[in-house]
C-alpha cells in the first residue's frame, strides 16, 4: 500500500519533519530527513531503548546537520542509513522506511 506523506517543499534542505499516521491499525511515528536533495525516510524510534528520537518538534539532527542524533542518549546515525556510529547503540540501526518521489510528492512505500 502507498501513502502520500507530503510535498517535498515541505521540509526544507537540510531539514526534518516528524509524521503520525496509522498503518495496519496502529499509530507508526516516522520522520523524514532532507539533506543535500536526498530524502530519507526512518520509523521514529531509538533501537537502545525505542524512545522518539527528536530533540524538539521536528529536530532530528545534530547541530552541525551532518547526522540524526538521539535526544535522550547522544547516539549519532548516518543520514543514509540509519546506521548507528556513536553512542550506547552503536552498531544498531533505525528502521528505515522506502518511498518513492513522484511529482515532487514524498510517497511511502508501505
């Protein structure tokens, strides 16, 4: 089943945006990251202790704009993907979610 998330000027570059919405009758928290023209797509979820992983509504990376950083432990991700490089989870990933951009649509492919 696809879903329409949103437009892709949405979310500016570098950017990210947190998303609720209910897949096979459960709430799934995602969020999309917008880096150099490339959007990525992960379910909202620490794998050290599977809290939420933004700072504020929407901040999901680091200062410096280069990785996803978990709010309640530091752990850094790769913005591609997922892979966890520092941190209490290091070695563990997020779960990413595919989509697909048709007419400047970000499309989830679930």
């Amino acid at each position: 089943m696809n879903t329409v998330l949103c437009s892709t000027s949405d979310i500016p570059d570098p950017g990210s945006k947190a998303f609720q919405l209910e897949h096979n009758n459960e709430i799934l928290d995602i969020f999309v990251i917008h880096k150099d023209g490339e959007f990525h797509v992960f379910i909202n979820s620490c794998p050290h202790t599977g809290v939420n992983l933004e700072w504020q509504e929407d901040q999901f990376l680091d200062a410096e704009q280069s990785f996803i950083q978990c709010a309640s432990h530091g752990a850094l991700f790769e913005i591609a993907t997922g892979h966890c490089i520092h941190g209490p989870c290091a070695g563990d990933r997020l779960t990413p979610i595919n989509i697909e951009i048709i007419d400047n649509t970000i499309i989830l492919l679930i």
